[in-house]
C-alpha cells in the first residue's frame, strides 16, 4: 500500500544543565528534513521522547513525489554539549524502520542512511553511529574548524604554567597511542617533560610517574586507558575524547571533548581532530604561536587529498601483494608509521609493521626484497634510506616534505609546515593509502574480523 511523503523537520530540547548552545528557545541538533509518514514520525518520537523531540510537519502535497535523488536532508554536528548518542540511535533505528527512507533520506552532509552502522553492546548503551571510512576522510577538513574553537577554549581554562613546570604523561592505546608520540617527540625537544604509555608498562601498583595524566581515546571507553588515569591523583588527571559520556570522562578532572563527531570505525576524523588538539596543546606548552598554521590546514588537507592520490595508487598496485609492508618514520612522523601500520592490519587486513627510523636501521632492513614493501616519512635520512632500498626492487612510497625525485620510488610531496601540522597532512596520507589497498585487495576495511572480547568498557556514564 501508498503513502504519501511529507517533510518533517528534527529539533531537539536537551536535559537541563548541558550548556546547550540555544537557537531561540530549543537546541537545534539537525536541520533535517526527514521523508517519513509523518503520523509514524510524530507517534514514534512523541511516545519516546516527549518534551525532548518535537517534529514539524510540512504537509505540502507537492512534495510528495519529490524524487529520491533530489533528496538533500542534512544533520547538523552536534552544537555544543547537544544530545547524547541514545538520541541518534534511536533516530537510526526509525529511518532504517522503513526500508525506502535508505535511498530517500541523507544524512550527516550527504552520507546515505544505508552506509550508517551502529556499535554498541546488546543493551545498545555506550552506542556509536559509524560511517564508512572513505567518507569520514572526506570529511576531515569540516571538522577542523570546530575542533580547533574547542581545543582553544579548552586551552584557555587549563594552568600552561603547572603543566609547562611538571611532567605531564600521555595514555593512548591503538591509535590514539601512535598520535602521542609526535607531541611528546616535540615537548622532549623544546626541554619539557614528556611520556607516553599505552598502559601495558603500568601494572596495577604503578606509583605516579609524572605530574599530570592526560588520557586519550576517542571512544572514552578504553579500559588500558581509564586504568593509567586511575592510578594518578584525581586533580591531576586530564583526558580527550570525542564520546563526552564516558568512563574516561567520568574519572577526569578536565576534560577536553571533540563534540561527538560522527566517525568511523577505524576513526578517520576523530582521531586526525585528536592530533590537531594535541598539537595546539603542545603548542601552548612550548609557548610558540602557530594559530594561523592550524587555520589553513583544513585547506591544506583538501589539496592534500587531491594532489597524493596518484601516487599513493600507483603504490597500491605494486605493494597489494606483498608479504609485509614497512612503515618507517623519523621523528615527529613515529607517529604516521605508527598508524599507517595498524590502518594496514585493521582496513585491507595486510601484514604490517611501524617504527622509528634509527630503529629500523639496526637490522630492520635487511629483510629486504622478501616480498617486502616500504612507506617511508621525513626528510633526509628517509630519502637515503629510500636510494639505499631501490636496487632491491620493492615498492616504495617516499612522503616527505622536500622536492626529491628518485627513480623506482613513488613521492607524495608535502607542504612545508611544522612538525605537528605535518603530521596531520602525513595521517592523511596513510588514510589514502589503506583506502587504495582495500581496493586493489578487494577487502572491506571497514569489517572487522576478531571480535574485541574486552577493548572496551560497556554502557553510559551520565
């Protein structure tokens, strides 16, 4: 049987006491114009919600037969400290209800309601809408602009001071463990003190090893993470997340939240929008002014993106089949190696591996030429390793940000920036690459394949 479409409009009013940034006299969390039966909406968000969602029906009969591919219907990200993830489950939940609202309704700036995937526990607490990889890196840029405004405000409410003077250590695990290195790299070398520790070296009974504690995890929920945190004094303990009610959350004292951003899987924007922040904060640590850097580097990610891809592809058609790539970073970029090895292992599910540049060169190399392939990011002592690897005749895919032309190596050149805006630039780069191996590969990287028994802790933290 028919129905008939009308357009609704979604708007949210959020529980007292969440600094809700207000339009007029409700929290507008999406200028969504959604295609339901509009009764089956109203019913449906009135018996759930009652004062908290409102829809606004526009029975105009002439938009009835609007055609699918006409659709544009847009959520807004989250304004600050806007509604709680339960909010956007439940929305996912009731346009995939009806099967034809997937190629009617578009959501979170043109991405298909189809391609939106949940991950939670059973109880659905603790719920995360996920998009597809290739689209989060797309979006990267648009959520500079946001991130930077938060981490600044964030900034302006912290000590620099009694940070500068102590020494402050930063927890991450997986990925959020491979960004740290870059900002404790540059603290070291401005004279700061400056850890890392993924939590495997901290058993329980740990004494404090440094001043303040600063735990990263774009989930919040990672229990290496929340552990490290606990073992330090409470008011000494800061945090970065991009899930604002979260265990990591709950036991911080200063927390810094990215605002929820819609993310993937393998967390194509939170975790470049984690960089960044760490960047700024080291920044403001060292005492050095690069705000106008951070400003353009939405502009350079999109030029990024367009201007490596050839190269990155040509890499991917020659490394695709190979037994184990190599990712080899000198400084700063330890932290690209890093994450350019687990983007490997985790998307196209390829043998891979990621350290320091003076560390490969005690021994690493010499497994060359057995099916090896090699990524290498820096500068001058990259590019030697590179003319000492092409005679071997394995591919190589040299990022760095000097112009250097070598035969049998394919080059994404980069701008010259500091180190940290590099990084994200160089992130980017990996994030191409696991794309273009996932294709030649013909993998989904955005499957998983081993359950994760115990990475996360489950549920909600009001």
């Amino acid at each position: 049987m028919g129905h008939s479409l009308s357009f609704t409009r979604l708007t949210a009013r959020c529980a007292p006491g969440d600094g809700v940034a207000r339009n007029g006299r409700r929290a507008i969390i999406g200028n969504t114009y959604l295609p339901c039966r509009s009764a089956a909406a109203s019913d449906y968000f009135g018996q759930r919600y009652g004062n908290k969602v409102k829809f606004y029906a526009r029975d105009d009969a002439s938009r009835s037969s609007y055609h699918a591919e006409n659709c544009q219907h847009r959520l807004k990200r989250h304004e600050k400290n806007a509604t709680k993830n339960h909010q956007f489950t439940d929305f996912y939940r009731f346009i995939t209800s009806f099967p034809a609202l997937h190629k009617l309704c578009e959501v979170v700036c043109d991405i298909k309601v189809s391609s939106l995937t949940l991950q939670g526990n059973d109880d659905m607490t603790g719920t995360e809408i996920l998009i597809p990889f290739a689209q989060g890196v797309a979006r990267q840029a648009a959520a500079l602009e946001s991130t930077c405004e938060r981490a600044q405000a964030w900034l302006d409410t912290l000590d620099i001071t009694a940070l500068r003077g102590g020494t402050l250590l930063f927890a991450g695990i997986g990925a959020s463990y491979a960004v740290l290195a870059a900002p404790v790299h540059e603290l070291r070398a401005a004279g700061l003190r400056a850890l890392r520790s993924n939590g495997d070296d901290m058993p329980d009974g740990t004494p404090p090893l440094a001043d303040w504690y600063l735990g990263v995890s774009q989930s919040g929920r990672s229990p290496e993470v929340v552990r490290v945190l606990e073992q330090q004094r409470p008011g000494r303990r800061l945090a970065l997340v991009n899930q604002a009610d979260s265990p990591l959350a709950a036991v911080s004292a200063d927390t810094l939240w990215l605002g929820t951003l819609i993310d993937s899987g393998m967390s194509s924007v939170a975790l470049l929008a984690t960089s960044v922040c760490l960047g700024l904060l080291t920044d403001a640590l060292i005492g050095r002014d690069c705000n106008a850097g951070w400003r353009q580097l939405p502009a350079q990610l999109d030029a990024v993106r367009h201007t490596a891809r050839a190269a990155v592809d040509r890499f991917a058609q020659q490394a695709g089949h190979t037994g184990c790539i190599d990712f080899v970073g000198g400084g700063t970029s330890l932290s690209t190696a890093e994450q350019g090895a687990l983007l490997l292992r985790e998307g196209p599910k390829m043998a891979a591996m990621g350290m320091g540049t003076r560390h490969y060169l005690h021994g690493m190399t010499d497994a060359v030429g057995h099916g090896t392939a090699h990524v290498l990011i820096g500068g001058e002592r990259e590019i030697l390793l590179a003319k000492q690897l092409v005679p071997f005749g394995v591919p190589i895919l040299l990022v760095t940000d000097q112009a250097v032309s070598l035969p049998g190596t394919e080059t994404v050149q980069l701008p010259v920036l500091p180190p940290l805006q590099r990084l994200a630039l160089e992130i980017l780069v990996m994030d191409l690459l696991a794309i273009a191996l996932g294709r030649v590969v013909d993998r989904d990287i955005d499957a998983g394949v081993v359950v994760r028994l115990d990475t996360k802790i489950s549920g909600v933290v009001s």
